[in-house]
C-alpha cells in the first residue's frame, strides 16, 4: 500500500502537469520527485526485508537489511532529502548513509577528497557546457522540422547518432557534477584492499562509456546505480513469474511507469527489451560460428572496431521515443528513417535464432541461472 501511495502521488503530479501543460515536459518538482519515489521504494524494500528471517534473505538483500534499528521520522527524512543524491540521485540504501555518519572522520583524506571532487566537478560541467553548445545545432525537436524531412536518408542517421549522443552525454555530464557532491559529503567514499576509492555512489563512468562495444555494457557505465537499484529491488523479486523474459519486460515496464505516462517512454523501453535479446541472441550465435572465430583469430581487435561502430551508429535511434515522448510526433520521425533501428534489431533476433536452429547441432543459449542477469535502464 506504502509503494502504490508513493508512486500514486508522484503520478498523480504528472497527470496535473501533462494537464496544465498540454503534455508537454517541464523541469519542475516533479523531477527530484521521481528519484525520491525511488528511494523511498527500495526504503520500504529494505524494512520488509527486515522483517524476514536471515536465510530468507539473498545475499545482496542482506546487505541493505533494515534488522534491528527501523529509521526514525528525522532519519527519513535526512535519508530523503539528502543534498548529494535528492535532486539527480543516487539512489544508495539507508545503511550506507548511517555508515557515512558513524565513520570517523580522518582528516587524512580531506585534501584527496576536494581535490576529486574539483575534478569530477570541472569534467562534468566542460563537458556538458559542450553539450549545450552543439544542442543549439543537433537538437533533438529539429527532428519534427521540414529540414529534417528534406534531408537524405544518410544525412538523417548521421544527425540521430549525434542527437542522440548529446542527449545522453548530458545525463552523464550533470551524474558526474554530482558525484563531486557526494565524494565532499564523504558519501562516495570507501576503501577497497586498503587503497582508498571515491566511487563507492557513482553514477556515471565517462571513461567506460567511451570504450563500449554493445548495449550491455551500458549497465556499467551509464545511470549505474539505478540500473543497480532496478536488479535488485523489482528484476530479482519476480523470480517467482520463472520466466526470466516475463521478469525483464515487468522491469521494462516499472521503469516506464515510474517516468511517467507519455507513451515514449513505453515504446523507448520495451525496444530496449528488444534490443538487449537481439544482442544477446546475435554474440551468443556468433560464439558459435567457425567462420567468425577464424576471423577473429585472425584479428583480434576486429569484435570491439564493429561492435564500436554499431552501437554508437545506432545508440541516436534507440532514444528518439524518449527524447520526443509523444507519439504522434515521434512516429513521423521513424517514418522518415523508415525505422531502421527496429528493422536492424528484429532482423538480428530471427537470424540469430534461425542460424542456432539450424547450424548448431545443440541449444545455442546456455541459460543463466535466475538473477544472475543484468538490467538495463535510461
């Protein structure tokens, strides 16, 4: 009843927005009110796995745990609206905030601490003025406009790629400013094999985006904890569905819901869905091939060139919904490039599986057993 009341009133500001609006999106109060309806979810999470008893409890339960001391009104309320992660996230369960408190404090790290924080902050805003800048040209409502429409086909993938790229370099651009917030607060702080670490609460790694090769690996380095909170707190809990693709598709739709009700959002997420089993199923059937193990025999940085080439050429398209969220708009924008994302992906599915079924002599997909897969989120 607690998680349908916090996620009925942030929903509810939504529809009144959409309303007053006329549907179209704003930054208002109803931003760090979606990342508190998340936080105050897995809050409610955590004190029912309290209540359990601990060989009921999964390991990464365990670890957030509320068992002996519920919060008290005041210590919610600092848990809710902490400066480091109230506006922009992220979301971190309540055990680490009381780690942060009852640490002592080492005058040792103050200077590394600053001096990391300084830098996550002047990278962060470098790159997001930058952003900013090339937004004025490759903005994503020139889409609707006649000069897209008159552009040539190549000429339109090319400017959806960097569309694209700017939309979510600009999420990880305001991630990183905000991570120095949480590394001065002394929140991102933690030690590892005695070597000290300030990225205990990142949510954004610059450096691991810029070396992806597949949309999987955007789990670890775009809205991580999130993506992290998502696993754990709605994918692992629907274990009992015992079908992993049913899991993965309610996961799909949280997200979608817990954004909003414009329909961008549903279409941006479950081509995600789509998306991420069509890779799978493609790496998994070329696993499998002679010719592509000789090939890469051969040259061994060939996988991560393609595998570069295709996500970033095709990462543009995969948010045109999300940036546009209407459906009347964005679908004249897909008419245009005559979908030639979902076309890309459907047909790596079926080839995928029709190679396995008729190449590979045994099953081409080794399952995973439940809970050890990942989920991924915008």
């Amino acid at each position: 009843m607690l998680l349908l009341l916090l996620q009925g009133y942030y929903l509810g500001g939504i529809y009144m927005q959409e309303a007053c609006c006329h549907g179209q999106y704003k930054l208002n109060w109803l931003t760090p009110q979606c990342v508190l309806a998340l936080r105050l979810i897995g809050l409610s999470f955590d004190l029912y796995d309290g209540t359990k008893k601990p060989h009921l409890l999964t390991p990464d339960q365990k670890l957030s745990a509320l068992t002996n001391t519920p919060p008290s009104l005041t210590e919610t309320l600092a848990y809710s609206f902490f400066p480091g992660g109230y506006l922009i996230g992220p979301q971190f369960p309540l055990l680490r905030l009381r780690k942060l408190i009852r640490q002592p404090k080492d005058d040792i790290y103050v200077n590394e601490r600053y001096m990391e924080a300084g830098k996550q902050c002047l990278i962060g805003s470098a790159i997001l003025i930058a952003t900013q800048v090339l937004t004025v040209r490759y903005n994503p409502l020139y889409y609707s406009s006649y000069q897209f429409m008159e552009f040539y086909f190549p000429e339109k993938v090319f400017f959806v790629m960097i569309a694209g790229h700017l939309t979510i370099i600009k999420y990880l651009a305001i991630w990183t400013i905000n991570d120095g917030a949480c590394i001065i607060s002394g929140l991102g702080f933690y030690k590892c094999e005695g070597k000290v670490a300030w990225d205990a609460v990142r949510n954004a790694n610059l450096l691991k985006f810029a070396k992806i090769t597949r949309f999987q690996h955007l789990i670890v380095s775009y809205n991580i904890n999130t993506n992290a909170w998502l696993l754990k707190y709605v994918h692992k809990r629907l274990k009992f569905l015992n079908v992993r693709i049913l899991s993965h598709f309610c996961s799909m739709m949280f997200l979608a819901i817990w954004h909003g009700f414009h329909t961008g959002y549903f279409t941006a997420f479950g081509f995600q869905l789509v998306v991420m089993n069509a890779e799978k199923e493609f790496v998994m059937a070329a696993s499998k091939s002679p010719f592509i193990k000789n090939l890469v025999g051969k040259f061994p940085r060939l996988p991560d060139l393609v595998g570069f080439v295709y996500l970033h050429l095709l990462l543009g398209y995969c948010v045109i919904d999300f940036s546009l969220l209407h459906w009347n708009i964005y679908r004249h924008v897909y008419n245009s490039v005559y979908w030639y994302g979902h076309i890309f992906f459907v047909s790596m599915f079926l080839l995928s599986k029709a190679y396995c079924f008729f190449t590979v002599p045994v099953p081409c997909r080794v399952e995973k057993r439940y809970g050890q897969e990942d989920a991924k989120i915008k």
